[in-house]
C-alpha cells in the first residue's frame, strides 16, 4: 500500500524532505479556478509530469472550480505512487454534448499506486438526464485497467451517467466517498464495479436516481461495508446475464449497511434469457431498512422494455446467497421476493434472523423456484 501525502499547494515542482515526492501543481500549467477557463491542458501536463518522474509525485488541485473538458490520466507510468489530491472542486461542461462522443468525462487508465485524495467532482448532469429521458446516448466517469488504487474522501454530484467506475482493476480501496444526485436522475449510478477483483468500499453516503452501488459481470472478491444508502435503487448484483457468454460474481460481502426509502434493499437481478454467468458466495449482513419497496429482493426476469427476452428463462444460476440481520420496514407488503429462473433455479439461500415489517405489522414473502434454509428469528415467515 502506499503512503497517502498531504502537501499544500506549489507554484512550482518542489521534493518535500520528509517524503521525497515531486508536486506538480496545476496553477502552474495555466489551470484558473475561475469555473469558465477550459483548465484540461494544464491538468494533462501535471499528470504528464508526474507520471513521467521517476519519483513519487503529487498533482496538487488547490481550491476553487476548475472547469474541465473530457481528460484521461493515462498510464503506465515510472513511478508507482502518484498522489491526485484535490482541494478544490472539477467543473463537468454543463452541455453535455462537449464530451458526449469520448464517452466519458474524467478517466484514469493502465495506472498503478494511484491515490486520488479529497475533492468535489461536478459532473452539471441535469441537461444529460433529460438526455437520456429521451433515449440518447451520454458520458460517463471511469476508473478502467489498473491496480493498487485509493479512492478517499472524494465526493461526487450530478453525474452525468455513473458517478465513479471501476472496471478491469485489481485491488482498489474506495473510503469515505459522498456521492449526491437527484432521486429522478437516470443511470446515476453511484459506484459500478464490473470485471475487477479485490475491491473494498467503505465509510460512504450514497444518494442517487439509480443504484447506490451496482456490481457487473466478472466482479469477484468484493467488500462493502458501512454505507449509507438513499435515495436510490439500492445495492444491486446485476444485471446480470445480458450476455449469453458472461463472467460470474463471487466472493462478495455486504455489511453495515443502511438503506432509507430506497425502492430495493439487497437485490440481485439478471436478464430472462439465457447465460453462463452467475452469482454466488454472497454474504448480506447487519442491514437496516427504512421504509424500503422491495428490502430482499432476486429478480431472475429483468426484461427492460420486453425486448429480447420475453417468454425465456434466466440461465444465471445464483447460489450460496446468505441474508443475516436484516431488519427494518418495507414499504410495500412483500418485503422478501426470490423470482428465481425456472430452469436454474437458485440454492442455497440462507436467512438468519431477519425481521422486515410492512406497517407495523409483519410483512409477507414470495419464493419462485428457490431453495434454501431459515433459522432464528425470520419475518416474514420463510417460503424457501
């Protein structure tokens, strides 16, 4: 792991005696905290610097709001500890079209021992959101091919698409992240980890129009814990099998987590259509809702549109999902559904000690082609 350093801001390229890294600040390439100069150039020819130094090195971002166009922070680089810290906040176009045809807004990609410390993030998504209630295509934030990296204290509001993504990376540690958009915004997806291995999440507040954090095909040695989750769609595994030829998810933990009125709690969905992936060695624990529309919830016909997938069955098999102190109250009467596929149908589904309530009274369940087991306290009475 490597050493996150905190150094106030440089006119010029300095080495610290106590660290020995090299700080590039992005003032000193023309970068104006003004909200309207176009600052990409600058933030490009500090991580350039940095990137190329055989040293340790900080791009140092002081505060104000830097306005940025499209950027990747491409490596590899020499060095395998570059510090991003940002004291200020990333101005996103507000015109989507600036950055829409790149596909993303700020990417960092093929680096290693990469920290980005602190931070607002501004993706300015409303005009993208009414973009997409129309049915366009749209830009995205993305972490894709890297390793050994830290994400701390960063916050992020009004992505224009996802709000942090981590594809393709190994062993990723995200700590303390705020993550705001509006409850109507679409495909704001808090954090999405597709592809990658060996990545924690930790000590966050997510609040977003889709989910708090999604996992994708290919995700394995995932941990989440204590995250505060509203409004949203929840802590969703899926979807999953949108391709016939698709990784799996395992190895995944999610615990002390809160969730307030959220419309899922827990979920895991895939396409009604058939695919070699799926999911298992799934820990739920130490979860609270708050007034929640679906607390429990595996949906195995996901069908967006009806199109490509009406009448066929989910060939994702889930397996080895465990739900322990789940607790709290549902919004709508079913708080536990598993609508598992009819010709994979999921097992070894585990609760223990879950008490969900609808209107201070119990709760009811659904259970579509699931198996499984219940012991302590369960309510609503299991229908495994």
């Amino acid at each position: 792991m490597l050493t996150i350093y905190f150094a106030a801001a440089a006119l010029s390229p300095s080495i610290t005696s106590a660290s020995k890294a090299v700080k590039y600040s992005v003032s000193s390439y023309g970068a104006k905290p003004d909200d309207k100069t176009d600052s990409t150039n600058a933030f490009l020819t500090a991580w350039n610097k940095a990137c190329s130094s055989p040293s340790p090195s900080t791009v140092y971002v002081p505060a104000g709001r830097f306005y940025l166009k499209n950027v990747a922070f491409q490596g590899p680089c020499k060095t395998k500890s570059i510090m991003f810290r940002i004291d200020g906040t990333l101005v996103a176009p507000s015109d989507y079209s600036v950055i829409a045809k790149v596909g993303n807004w700020i990417l960092f990609r093929h680096v290693n021992g990469v920290i980005v410390s602190g931070g607002t993030l501004d993706g300015q998504g409303a005009s993208l959101w009414s973009c997409k209630a129309a049915g366009k295509s749209c830009p995205n934030l993305e972490f894709s091919n890297s390793q050994n990296v830290q994400i701390n204290g960063l916050t992020s509001v009004n992505s224009q698409l996802f709000h942090i993504v981590i594809n393709g990376c190994q062993n990723v540690k995200v700590k303390g992240v705020k993550v705001t958009a509006a409850g109507h915004s679409p495909n704001t997806d808090g954090i999405h980890v597709q592809s990658s291995a060996g990545v924690t999440i930790l000590n966050s507040r997510i609040g977003t129009g889709d989910d708090c954090i999604s996992i994708g095909p290919g995700t394995t040695n995932l941990w989440i814990e204590n995250i505060a989750c509203g409004p949203g769609h929840g802590i969703s595994i899926g979807s999953l099998g949108k391709q016939l030829h698709e990784a799996g998810v395992q190895n995944v933990t999610v615990k002390t987590v809160t969730f307030t009125g959220t419309q899922n709690g827990l979920r895991i969905k895939s396409w009604g259509r058939p695919s070699t992936g799926f999911a298992r060695g799934i820990l739920f624990q130490h979860a609270v809702m708050n007034n929640v529309q679906n607390p429990i919830v595996i949906d195995q016909n996901y069908c967006p549109g009806q199109k490509g997938c009406p009448g066929q069955a989910s060939g994702v098999k889930v397996s080895d999902v465990t739900y322990q102190d789940v607790h709290g109250s549902s919004r709508t009467e079913v708080a536990v559904k598993f609508a598992c596929s009819k010709s994979n149908p999921c097992t070894g589904i585990r609760l223990d000690g879950v008490k969900l309530t609808y209107e201070n009274q119990a709760a009811d369940s659904s259970c579509q082609n699931a198996d499984g087991t219940a012991s302590g306290v369960v309510q609503p009475s299991s229908c495994l």
